[in-house]
C-alpha cells in the first residue's frame, strides 16, 4: 500500500473536512483542490509515497518545490487537502486510494469532497446549477443534499475518483462526488470556478481566486471568439491548453 507521510502533528488535522480530486474530465479535481488550499491559506502537512514507482517530477510552486502527492491543511475552517498532481498509475489506483481512504478513517474525517468533471455532452439545455453530485449512504444518512439534482440514471463516475468513493464508503466516511459539467479534452476554468462556488458553500467560507476568475474570463473570451469563426466559416486551430504536468 502507499505510505502518508506526516510533517506536523497528527492531531491538527483530525476531525477536519477532506477535500481532493484527480486530473480528469477539464482538470476540474486537480486545479479546485489546488485553488480552494491556495484561497485558504493552506499549508503543508505531510506527502504520499506511491506503492510503485515515484513520479519523477517536482514542480516549483509558491511555497516551494511540490512533490507529486502531497498533504495541505488549514485551520479555519479545519479542511485537509491532497493536492495530486500526478495521476497515480492505473495498476497503483486501488493500493494509493486504500492509502488515502485508511488515513481519512485515522484522521475521523467528517466529510471527503471527491472533485472531478462531467462532460458537458450530458448537460441539459438550459441547465441551472451547472454540476451534478453524487452522495454516499453516511451523507444522505446526516440528511447531505446539494441545491443541484444528483447525477442522472445511466451515467458514472470512472478511474481512481470512483475506486476511493467505494473505499471512503467501506470507511464508513460521508463522502460526496462533485461534479461540474466540464470540457473533457481541455482545461476548464469555468468549470473549476463553479465548483469553487459550491466548495464555498460546504465549508461556509468565501474561497477567493482572482487569478482563477480571471482565467475563467479569458477563456470564455476566446471560446466565444472560436464559436463566431467557426460560424463565419473562418478556421482558427485550437492549441490544446492541458499537458501531461499543466500548472
């Protein structure tokens, strides 16, 4: 199994609300983890070793060199983040999710957010909320809802978000998927930021990202811009934003 390492004492992070995601579907769970611990405040508590092998990369951050998988906390409100920046290999998803979902039942987590994207194929015309929400049975048992309706009959969640929601309901942990609706091929700021906005309802606290926000601005911008060459018959190719190692 993979192994947490803890910097700071253990009991600064218990009983705290545990927020991460994966790089899927817009890099929704990646980038909403990483802002919401930036727009908190949150500082570093520990990392995690995969079984397999380490992801050979560090990435400069403000804070200093980044590991892969690594541990933030923030003390008010009490929230743990597990910022991946990498995607755990598909043969390590159930070893590394087993890893987090073990140290969120020793922390007595009282509530895991597990952030990721639905493809925008499925969003209805004139959506609402903009995301759909999965909760598991300890949630919907402390009466958890969202404003949203949950996600729709006949559509799923894949990868390790899924394999770790299985495992955060075998720990007897109240969990809930969020899931705004999302490009699936390209970074999603606007995606990102919706989440945010709800994120910010759960744990009853304004996240603040202006740099986030203004990303989300930019990028509407062009998308409408790319919409009205491509109805004008005029081509524009569109330089994929995302990368094996974006931000």
């Amino acid at each position: 199994m993979a192994e947490v390492v803890l910097r700071v004492p253990r009991n600064l992070l218990e009983g705290s609300i545990l927020v991460t995601g994966f790089r899927g579907f817009g890099m929704v769970g990646y980038l909403l983890t990483k802002y919401a611990a930036q727009a908190l405040g949150a500082r570093k508590a520990g990392f995690i070793l995969p079984e397999g092998d380490i992801p050979p990369m560090i990435i400069i951050e403000s804070d200093g060199p980044g590991f892969p998988y690594e541990i933030y906390y923030s003390e008010e409100p009490r929230v743990v983040f597990i910022l991946n920046r990498a995607m755990p290999e598909r043969e390590e998803w159930t070893a590394y999710t087993e890893a987090l979902a073990s140290f969120a039942a020793e922390l007595g987590v009282k509530l895991a957010v597990l952030a990721g994207g639905l493809s925008r194929d499925y969003m209805p015309e004139n959506e609402e909320y903009g995301y759909r929400w999965i909760g598991n049975s300890y949630y919907l048992k402390l009466g958890g809802k969202l404003p949203a309706p949950q996600m729709e009959e006949g559509l799923g969640v894949m990868g390790p978000l899924a394999t770790l929601y299985i495992l955060m309901e075998y720990y007897e942990i109240p969990t809930l998927i969020l899931l705004p609706y999302s490009m699936v091929e390209e970074v999603d700021y606007d995606a990102v930021l919706r989440g945010m906005k709800v994120l910010s309802e759960i744990l009853g606290v304004e996240l603040k990202a202006p740099a986030l926000e203004e990303a989300a601005e930019k990028q509407k911008a062009l998308l409408m811009k790319l919409a009205e060459m491509s109805e004008s018959g005029e081509e524009s190719p569109r330089r994929r934003e995302s990368g094996p190692f974006y931000m």
